[in-house]
C-alpha cells in the first residue's frame, strides 16, 4: 500500500524523488531579453557541462498573468464560489459515495429499457421520447475542470492526516494562455516542502514532474525530466475511464453534494488503481483535491488526507542569507526573512532586501539604489547572475570595495541556491569595470 500511496499522491504525500540533482533553470530574464539571449545563453550553458539545459518560463513573464479570462479560468472561482450544491433539477442521476467507490459507475451511454417493451420492435414515433427517458445515462457535471481544480493564487490550502501530520500547499507560479495554465505548487509538511508541477487545460489535467525537492524559492516551469500523468480527464461525467503512467483512472461520482470539514461542497470522486489497491480521489468545486480514502476489499473507506481549511492572501516566506562587506576585511551575514506573492520573482526581492538591509543596518551596500540583478538561473550547481551596467559606475566610484562586494554577492547566490560558484555578467556581456575584468565563462567560488 505504501508503495502504491507514494505514486499517486501528487498533492497531499510528500514523496522522494530522483537522487541524480535536477538542471533547474532559475530564469528570471525579461521576455525581450529571453528573446533577444536565448541562443548566447544556451552557448553558454553547454559550456559548463550541462547536457540537458531547458528553457524555463521566466518569473518576469509570469508577473501580472492573474486577470482571468472567461475561456481560461474557472467560474466558480471569479465569483468567490467555494461551497455550491448543484440544482437538483440540473441532475441527471444520483449516487452514494460508498456505492461508486466499490462498484463504479457505467461508462456506456446505452443502458437498459424498462416498463417491459419490445425493443426488436420499431418503435412509433410517440415512443421514442418514452424510450429516452427510460434509458440510465451516467451523470454529467455542469462544471469543468477549471471549476475542480482551481489556480487561486496567494491561497493556502490545509490538509490534516492521522498518520501523517498536517501539509499545505500553495500556489508559487502561474502561467496563463487562452485555454490552459501551468502551475507550480509548493507542498509543505512536517517532513519538509517539495514542488510540482500542473497543466490544465479544457480537456485534461496533467501532472508533470511528481515532485521535486527544491530547498530555494525558484521557478521550474518549463523544465522535462518525468513523464506526464493525466490526473483528471473529460469529460466530466460518471464512467469516464483513462490509463496513465500504469494507474486506472474513473470517474465515479459528479456534482454530489457533501460535507467537507463541516461545510457542503459539490464535489467529484475519481477512483484510481493498480493491480492490487485502490484509492478515492475527491475534488470539491473551487478548492481543488479536499480528500483522498483508501478503498478497502468489502468497500468501506479509509481516510488518508483530508482537507483543513483554506486561507486566502497568504505570502510564501523564506530567507535570503545576505552577505556585506566589513569595514577594515571580511563579511557580515545577516538572514533576512522574504515573503513572496504568487509570480514574484527572486531577483526583484533579492535587489529590494538587499538595498533595505544596508541601510537599515548601516551596512556597506552590496548593490546600490540604480544596480539591479536582472536575471538568475541556476544550471547544475552554477549560479549566473546578470547585473545592469550601474553596479560597474558603483565599483569604479569606490574601488577600494569592488572585489568585496563582488564576493558578498557570490557568497550570498550561492549560500541561497546551494551552489558551488557563480558566472556573472553585465548587460549579458563581460564584467569590465576600471580595475577589474571577468570573463562570462570564469566561475566565482564562496569565501564564507
């Protein structure tokens, strides 16, 4: 059972994932300059021994993508829509949640016929409304999927379990086009955070890489490694059956009204399996995935997870380990506490908490009102940094700090990302300052 739980659970189970470290892009260059670099970078990436370097969303391009569009987002979520119960009237059948997770629902649109008629027998044409209102047609919902698995972003999402403790998510980054988003979920618990990634679209939803564990707050859409797993499908209706990644997926119940953590909530039950276990996946309409239960041999359920409870506006921290030159030689650390919304991107708060420390703390600036980190990304265990042209005009003005505020920031970039060294750049050419050349090529290592 474990082993089948750490495969399915891409939400609420914080599970391993593959030893060999990731190539994450931390990318956070303006769509002009991805556009304009794209080539020059990738040259450059291939030169530090990566042989698998993906483009990455980048974070700037991710800022302001929120506004939502009729054929995009979810309705239910536009309108603050957290507990519906479908309109009975709107029903085109009813279950129990303990028959459709044992039994399962007919996919087939046929059925039987009843009141005893003849069906090898031409029916008249007054028979035939008679014939379609007699016929057991699966149940369809009168939401999509947008609506069961909502991208809220600065939302957090509480689970509770048993056996496990207590987790979270929260939405990172979200990236719409007409039609689909991607979405990078940050899942906490006791044990620790992990990062997935999601596509929605109108027809499925797709689980791209499980989990990754990633210590940093840093944006990984765009990267490939795992294989896709559809989690939900459509249409939307009792009976809808698809393969993934070796699990049997089926919709067994749409648009049933239940309690949930002691609210009504219309909500969708999906069974999943293997060869020898099955687990019920259940998602409430403006929230998302709200439980998951074992399905035991006689058919009773088991709880596993279940929802806690949301909050909305919810920032997600984490700490910068900044390091300042001293008066007179060395470095000062001082970790400063960074709450991030949805789409912030780390090179922006990292100018911003640096810039706010030197002067409340009557530190030497790293960088100074006018410099600017324009973009991140981390290949392999390399940060490369790119800076505007005003942290030259800064060291030329003092140059006696040049090499010290050069170190500060290496030490910091890579204390964050946990990296060996780091490439810088100016305006994505060579560092050249009055005293000082640095070849885009040369790596930086930490003197902590």
């Amino acid at each position: 059972m474990k082993k089948f739980l750490s495969l399915i659970f891409v939400i609420f189970i914080i599970t391993g994932c593959s030893s060999a470290r990731p190539v994450i892009r931390v990318n956070e260059m303006t769509p002009e300059k991805l556009e304009s670099s794209s080539t020059s970078s990738e040259s450059k990436l291939q030169s530090t021994g990566s042989s698998s370097v993906v483009q990455s969303i980048p974070e700037s391009q991710l800022k302001g993508n929120e506004t939502t569009k009729a054929d995009q987002m979810i309705s239910a979520s536009d309108n603050n829509v957290t507990n519906l119960v479908p309109d009975s009237t709107r029903d085109q059948g009813s279950s129990t949640r303990s028959n459709n997770a044992s039994k399962g629902t007919s996919g087939g649109s046929g059925g039987q016929l009843s009141g005893g008629k003849d069906s090898s027998k031409k029916p008249e044409p007054d028979e035939k409304d008679q014939i379609l209102e007699d016929q057991v047609l699966p149940k369809v919902s009168r939401y999509n999927l947008f609506d069961y698995y909502p991208l809220i972003p600065n939302r957090l999402i509480n689970y509770r379990s048993d056996g496990m403790g207590s987790s979270s998510t929260i939405l990172q980054y979200l990236h719409e086009e007409p039609g689909k988003a991607t979405a990078q979920i940050k899942q906490s618990s006791d044990s620790g955070s992990r990062l997935n990634v999601i596509r929605i679209t109108q027809e499925k939803i797709n689980d791209l890489y499980y989990t990754l564990e990633v210590p940093f707050r840093g944006n990984v859409i765009g990267w490939r490694d795992y294989e896709e797993r559809t989690i939900l499908m459509a249409p939307i209706q009792e009976g809808n059956q698809w393969v993934s990644t070796g699990l049997s997926f089926e919709i067994v119940a749409v648009d049933e009204p239940r309690e949930i953590n002691g609210e009504m909530m219309t909500v969708m039950d999906v069974r999943v399996s293997n060869q020898t276990e099955t687990v019920l996946f259940t998602y409430a309409v403006g929230i998302g995935l709200v439980s998951n239960d074992f399905i035991n041999p006689d058919g009773t359920l088991t709880n596993i997870v279940s929802f806690d409870g949301l909050k909305e506006n919810v920032r997600d921290t984490y700490y910068f380990p900044l390091y300042f030159p001293k008066t007179g030689g060395g470095y000062e650390l001082v970790s400063t506490k960074v709450d991030y919304m949805t789409n912030d991107a780390t090179k922006d708060l990292m100018t911003l908490a640096y810039l706010e420390q030197a002067k409340a703390k009557g530190l030497i600036p790293v960088l100074e009102d006018k410099t600017k980190i324009q973009f991140l990304y981390l290949n392999q265990d390399i940060v490369q940094v790119d800076l505007n042209d005003s942290f030259i005009t800064q060291q030329n003005d003092s140059p006696e700090l040049e090499n010290a505020r050069i170190q500060s920031l290496v030490n910091t970039l890579c204390q964050y990302y946990q990296a060996k060294g780091v490439q810088l750049t100016i305006n994505d050419q060579r560092y050249e300052s009055n005293q000082r050349k640095i070849e885009p090529t040369e790596v930086l290592t930490p003197v902590y």
